[in-house]
C-alpha cells in the first residue's frame, strides 16, 4: 500500500511545510522541544478525497532523535512515510470502500509517540471491470469424454486492490484465487451439457463475468472391420502381377465411412475412395498397401505386406524334361496310330470273305 507520491505532489507539500516553518525559523534557530509533536496538513480535515491522494504532515521531536513516520487507516496496518519533519505518504483510496475512512498519523523517536488524525471521506468512481482475450472465444465448446482444453482470460481495470477471479461448473467451485486459467477434463460420467462460468470478484461482489456452454459426447468408437482381401497380409507377388485389395467394415454410429487408399505411404494411384481397389506391382522388392477407414472422428487401418519378386525364366535344363515328354508323346502317338490303322485293316478284310 505505501507508494511513492510524485515529485511534484511531494513539492507541493514540501513547500507547504517550508511556509509552516518559517516562523518558526524567523525566531532565531529555536531547538526542537523536548517533546514530539506530529500534524496532518493535507488534505484539509473532513474534506472529501478520491483517487490517489499525498497526506502530508510536519513533525518534530527532541534534537539528535531521529523521527520515524507512519500512518493507519480505520486502525489498519501501519505504512511508513517519506520524511521525518515534513513528511508524506501516497494513499491510493480506491482499496477502500466509500465512506467514512479514520487517518491516524503517527510519529516515534526516544521511546515516545506522539498522533494525529484525520477523518475523509472517500468517494471513488468505481473503476470498470473488462475481460478481454477471452479464450476459447466461442460460447459453444465440444468434448468427447476424456478430452481436455483450456480455458482463459485477462482482467483489465485500474482497480488496485485484491481481486479474485473464481471458476465454477454447473455453480460448483472448481478453482478459486488469483489465476485466470483453468483447465478442464471431461469424465465419462458428465456426458451431457454444462456451464464453465468464470467471476471476478472485487470488494466481495462480482464485476465481471463470461460463460461457456460444455457439451460432452460420448467416446467416438472406431469403424468396425469384418473382413479383407487377401486374407494373407503378408504375401509374394510377381512383378507385374495385379491384386486386388478389398476391406468390408461398418459403423455402430452410423456417420458412415470413407476409404483412402495408400501405396507405399503415398495415395494409391487413382485416388480410390470405395472400399477395393486393385493395384499393379511394376517394381520388385518390399511394397506396403494401407487402406484407412474412417468414420470423420476416429479411424482403422488395415495394412498389407507384399514382397514383388522377378517372374521365372526357363533355362536348357528346365526345358529337357519338355522335350523328353513331348518326344515320348509323339513316338506313343504314332505307334498308337499304326496300330488302330492295323486293326482297322484286318477287320475290314475278314468282312470281305
């Protein structure tokens, strides 16, 4: 509470108390009586104040006793002041309510006290609240159950004294004191609609407030795959070899469900989005087919392992066995041949005697 007052508000009053003094001076040096003595020069007593106000004294004690100089308001704690003899002191008034305010000043040096008071009447333009950067900034905020966001504020106003700033959900205290933030977890057992209601409370009373409206959903369940084709995920092709890829999958939530098809991490040539594609291998070695199945809040994915090898070639060796068969064919087939034409003929001559 005890603040510097401006330069030119403590020469005022230093200036003051030089004009006080001045007698005092005029009479030739005099000691300072064994006794202290303090008094209230500004403001004048029972006027009305507002803002930041400088009270300002003189005071005086026994010679060589140093002085000190404090104040209270309404018998609060005591606040030094600057200066012993001509003393003043920053009272930022908008701390206390309006009204009546009691201003007792004392002095201390040797052992003794000596007091002064004054009584003022406080009468503030009550300073505005305003929250700004207001975050999220929709009114309207949506969770699955489990999710997190924070939510925060900043308070503008000139007020100087002790704010709070209070959280609630559905009225019920989450967080209370200075932080204007707050993080919020929706459970699985708040499904339903809430209200995250955030106060700034100064002087006991609310000055400024924001509302969200919470709606919590149930937890998004994933696209239900039935079946895929081929049933091997990991498998041999030829190179140039077409498979063709399919997924069979459903949705208890009925969003329905889109498919993106990948080809070695990248999307698969033809930008496929129905549940089966077919895809031709050009290229020997590893290849990866991926199809993502998604209902627009979660998705699964279904993967293919396809190893691409070079088509076999047949060699003088792989052929022989051929050529042996083909030969061993045709030598059965003619002998087979002449001797069907050998029974034909003998049957047709025992049909002639």
């Amino acid at each position: 509470m005890n603040r510097y007052a401006p330069a030119s508000a403590i020469a005022a009053a230093l200036a003051l108390l030089l004009a006080f003094s001045v007698p005092m001076a005029a009479t030739g040096a005099a000691p300072r009586s064994g006794g202290l003595s303090i008094a209230i020069i500004l403001p004048v007593n029972g006027s009305t104040v507002k803002g930041d106000v400088t009270i300002a004294g003189i005071a005086s004690g026994p010679d060589g006793v140093p002085l000190t100089v404090q104040l209270s308001i309404n018998g609060g704690p005591w606040y030094a002041a600057d200066g012993d003899q001509g003393w003043s002191w920053l009272w930022s008034t908008y701390a206390f309510a309006d009204g009546l305010l009691n201003v007792t000043a004392r002095v201390q040096g040797g052992g003794g006290e000596a007091t002064a008071y004054g009584t003022y009447v406080v009468r503030n333009t009550k300073p505005s609240f305003v929250l700004r950067d207001i975050f999220p900034p929709g009114d309207n905020i949506h969770f699955r159950a489990g999710g997190t966001a924070s939510f925060s504020v900043t308070v503008d106003t000139s007020y100087i004294g002790s704010v709070l700033v209070n959280w609630t959900v559905d009225g019920e205290p989450v967080q209370s004191g200075g932080a204007s933030w707050y993080n919020y977890t929706a459970r699985a057992t708040e499904q339903g609609n809430h209200t995250l209601l955030v106060e700034v409370i100064a002087d006991g009373s609310t000055q400024a407030s924001h509302s969200w409206n919470l709606t919590v959903r149930p937890l998004a369940l994933p696209p239900v795959v039935a079946g895929f084709g081929p049933a091997d995920r990991n498998f041999t092709v030829f190179r140039d070899d077409t498979v063709r890829f399919n997924l069979t999958a459903s949705d208890s939530q009925g969003k329905g469900l889109t498919y993106h098809w990948y080809y070695d991490l990248e999307p698969a040539p033809g930008n496929v989005t129905a549940p089966s594609i077919s895809l031709s291998f050009n290229s020997t070695g590893a290849h990866v087919v991926e199809v993502l199945v998604s209902n627009g809040e979660t998705n699964r994915t279904v993967r293919w392992n396809i190893t691409v090898d070079e088509p076999p070639t047949l060699g003088l060796l792989d052929l022989l066995p051929c050529t042996l068969y083909i030969v061993i064919g045709l030598f059965l087939g003619i002998w087979y041949g002449r001797r069907e034409s050998v029974r034909r003929a003998a049957d047709s001559g025992q049909g002639t005697r």
